[in-house]
C-alpha cells in the first residue's frame, strides 16, 4: 500500500496556549488517522525565542520552517551566535511579513491562526484569501474585519472552521437548516469575578483577574474573561462567523465549562454540545471536520457526580456585554475600535496602571468618540485600529 497523503499544518502563534495544544493534536492525529499522514510545517513565535525552538524541536518529525515574527528580537538573538535556535536546521523567517508568506505557502493545507489579538488578522485574511482551510482561534481577526473575511472566504472557497469552543459548539449543533434556527446562545463561565460587586472589581489585583476557574489560557483572553469582553469579542465573533444578526445572538452563565453552547430552534428545541474543558477537541474537529477521529481531549467521566449551571447573565455588572451587542448591531469600524481599545487597556491594567473596571469603560469611551464608518477598507480599518490605539492611551491618561 502507499503512503496516505500528507496533511501539512501551519501553527502561527505555536508558542502560546492554542499553538502548544495543536502540536499535541497534530501529534496524536498522526497516530490514529489511517487517512493522512499529519506534520506541523511551518511554526511561528513571537518575542520568546527560547519557546519556539523548544516547542519545534519536540515536534516529531521537526517543521520545515520556523519564523520569528518580531523581527527585532531575532536579529538581536542571532546577531551574537548564541540563538537557540541555533539547533534547528530548517529555514527560518523573521518579521511580521515572514507570517504572510508562510499562511500563503502552497505545501501547506491548513492554516491554524493562534496569534493573540490583532497581529494576526493579515495572516489569516492571507490564508483566507488563498483558499485553505483556516482553523480560526484568533477571534480578533472577525472582530476587526469579519465582512472582509467573509467576502474573501466567499471568493475562494476558503474553510473557516471556529477553534474557539462556543463557536465549535454552535458549529457542531446547527445542522444544515439554517431557518429553522432562532437563537444562538453562546455559554459563558463568567470568569473569575461571576460574583464579585462592581465596587468589589473595580479593587481587583491583576493576581485575580489572571486567576480563571476552568480554562488555562494566554493572559490576554484570560483578563477578557475577568472582563467579559471575552464573551462581547464572541458575540461579534459569532455574527460574522454564522452570518446572523446581533438579534440571534444570546449569552448564559454557565459555570462549569462543559457545555459550550446552544442552539435553539423554532419549535423550542435546544441542542448543546458538552465535553469537559479541552481545547484540544475544538482543534481536532476544525482539522479534521468533517470527519471525527478517536478524541485527545479529556473524556466526560460519568463516574463522578456531574451538575450544570445555567444563570442569566448580568449586563450591569458587566457592561462589556451590551458593548459587544451593540458592535455585531452597528459592524463597520466599530469592531475594530473596541478591539484596538481593549487590547490597549488590557495592556495597561496588566501593567498596573488602570483599574480593573477602567478596561471596558475606555473601550465604551472610545467607541463613542470615534468616526464612525459603515463599509471601511481593510487599510480603513488599519487606520483606525492605530488610532484608536492613540485615543486609548489619551483616555487612560486622564483616568
Ligand atoms: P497566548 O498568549 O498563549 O499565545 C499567543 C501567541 O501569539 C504566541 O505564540 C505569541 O508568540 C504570539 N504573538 C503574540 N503577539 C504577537 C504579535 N504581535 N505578532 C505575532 N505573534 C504574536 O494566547 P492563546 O491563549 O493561545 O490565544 C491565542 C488566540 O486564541 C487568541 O485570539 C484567543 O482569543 C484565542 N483563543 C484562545 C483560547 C485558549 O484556550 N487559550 C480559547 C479560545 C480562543
Ligand atoms: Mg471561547
């Protein structure tokens, strides 16, 4: 018999939390999928060089190519010879355009977009663009440009397959009859704070906020957790994702985790996903839908008691909501302002210098002081992200 053919993955973002359980995914499907042989090709890290060739390195067999998209630390790493990844021997790119050339490569099948936040909307609009299959974690990238991606999608025939688990989920229960689908209801952990007072968040320690109960993630989306922002950039996420109105769209508290999304349809019926929290499940399924293959990620233990929460949501305490309906209503640059602004603020509360509840408030001041246009070009958007970057940081100043 010959060979099965290959299936040849590109990880931008290897060294963080989604890139890292891909490399398992990728590793284990190599074992157990009789109909493709599964290598990660191409692999990308940001500033932490030491992490990427750690993590390339145990990749069995070892990807072809490596890029350092900060082009900075790279040149000053192997300026001195003392690079480590002075061991790996492919070939190695460095700057953000390097990410480009590497989504766009023909050998590879699958894109899988693992850069937190912004940075990673060219890549994946790039791959999109190519017609690949995309396994789409980078949420930002929809939030930022979900029209242009779409209508690139739509032009090549590109697969945008969610790796973010609620969206898996919905995924998972649509079906193929889209009318007959009346809500999509997104489940929400509630993070760290589900119980806290407003007076009690606007005290909290970046201790805490870094402190989620269920999910082991980067610090970004971990503090969009705390926030709920998390769950706004899914609302928007999801709007152009399954091309539905903001009206679709509803958000539960659900504290355990395990389920990670429902539909509901006309006749009342909800149907839901569970699984234990893994995001190694939601990545197999974008690589290897439609087709399921024996599972890496964590197996329900009916053993153990089980109980599911499900709590309304509260938008008072946590406005960051409401934010995020009234971007997937309004769409054009308003995605990209809130995303800019909260990354921005993200930042600076890591940083120590706004306070917990300073975050959604100045992505909310921001929106509101921006100039708002209904059909931005992708260089449109660019602009306005670097703006409202610039006014974040005015607003914060003044807090
Ligand atoms: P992370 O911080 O652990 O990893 C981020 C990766 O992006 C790293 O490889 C880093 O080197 C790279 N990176 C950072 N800044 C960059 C830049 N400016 N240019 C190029 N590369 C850069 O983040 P994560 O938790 O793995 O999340 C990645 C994406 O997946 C985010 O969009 C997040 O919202 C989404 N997501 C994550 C989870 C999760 O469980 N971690 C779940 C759902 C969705
Ligand atoms: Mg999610």
């Amino acid at each position: 018999a010959s060979d099965p053919p290959a299936r040849r993955v590109c990880i931008l973002g290897a060294t963080g939390s989604i890139g890292r359980s891909t490399m398992e995914v990728v590793a284990h499907l190599r074992k157990v999928d009789p109909e493709y042989r599964w290598q990660v090709w191409a692999a990308s890290g940001h500033r932490n060089l030491d992490t990427l060739a750690e993590v390339a390195l145990s990749a069995d067999p070892v990807p072809r190519r490596l890029v350092a998209s900060c082009a900075q630390t790279h040149a000053r790493v192997s300026g001195n010879g003392e690079s480590p990844l002075a061991r790996f021997s492919g070939e190695i790119l460095a700057g953000p355009d390097a990410l480009v050339r590497v989504a766009t490569d023909p050998e590879i099948d699958v894109l899988v977009a693992a850069i937190v936040g912004r940075a990673g909307l060219e890549s994946t609009l790039a791959a999109v663009q190519e017609g690949k299959r995309v396994a789409l974690a980078n949420k930002e990238t929809l939030v930022v440009a979900g029209p242009i991606v779409r209508q690139a999608a739509q032009k090549s025939g590109a697969e945008l397959l969610p790796v973010d688990s609620e969206h898996s989920a919905l995924f998972q229960c649509l079906g193929d009859r889209p009318d007959d689908v009346e809500k999509l209801i997104l489940t929400a952990s509630g993070g760290p704070f589900r119980d806290w007072s407003t007076e009690q968040m606007r005290q909290a320690s970046v201790q805490s906020a870094l402190n989620h109960p269920t999910w082991d993630m980067g610090a970004k989306i971990t503090i969009d957790s705390a926030t709920m922002m998390n769950k706004a950039l899914e609302i928007i996420e999801a709007r152009w994702l399954f091309d539905v109105p903001a009206e679709t769209i509803e958000v539960v508290v659900h504290p355990q985790s395990i389920v990670h999304s429902l539909v509901e349809f006309r006749d009342h019926s909800v149907i839901s996903q569970w699984s234990p929290p893994d995001m190694r499940l939601p990545i197999q399924y974008a690589l290897t839908y439609p087709r399921r293959l024996p599972g890496v990620a964590k197996r329900w233990n009916r053993q153990q008691p089980c109980q599911l929460d499900m709590l309304p949501a509260d938008r008072e305490r946590f406005p960051a909501l409401d934010l995020g309906f009234e971007v997937a209503r309004v769409g054009g640059t308003a995605g990209a302002v809130v995303n800019a602004a909260n990354e921005v603020a993200v930042g600076l509360f890591l940083d120590g210098q706004i306070r917990f509840t300073d975050i959604v408030k100045s992505c909310h001041q921001v929106l509101q002081h921006h100039q708002f246009d209904a059909s931005p070009t992708l260089a449109d958007l660019v602009q306005i992200d670097q703006w409202a970057r610039r006014e974040t940081l005015r607003f914060a100043d003044g807090l």
